[in-house]
C-alpha cells in the first residue's frame, strides 16, 4: 500500500542523496532548508534551496548575469 503525499506538497522523508544529480534522479529538487535531505553542500548559492533547477548565466532585466 503506498502513502500519498501531503497535500502541501512537503517532503517529510530524511533521503540523504549523494548530491544534486542523484536528488534529481529520484524527482527531487528545491530542496528547502527545513527538509530533512537539505545539505548545504548541495545549495550552490547559499539561499536554502539546494539543487535549484540549473538556469544558466542568464542576463536579466537588471543587467545582472546570475545562475
């Protein structure tokens, strides 16, 4: 019997993945900091969001090229 996930959509399981890659690999990305699988290895930008979508250097409306 499998559990459905919370409706809010929040992960609740402690995964500890190898690194971005294999969270991917598993449907797992924007970690958020007050998961379980966050590590901050895994947050390349230090915003608590670990393995964010990769965007690219990208310029914005701004002029500022981020990723």
């Amino acid at each position: 019997m499998e559990t459905a996930a919370p409706k809010s959509g929040k992960r609740f399981t402690d995964q500890h993945y190898a690194g971005c890659n294999a969270a991917r690999a598993n449907d797992h990305e924007n970690i958020a900091a007050w998961e379980p699988s966050y590590r901050l290895k895994m947050d390349g930008d230090g915003d608590g969001v670990a393995c964010e979508p990769y965007r690219g250097n990208v310029a914005s409306d701004d002029g500022w090229l981020g990723n």
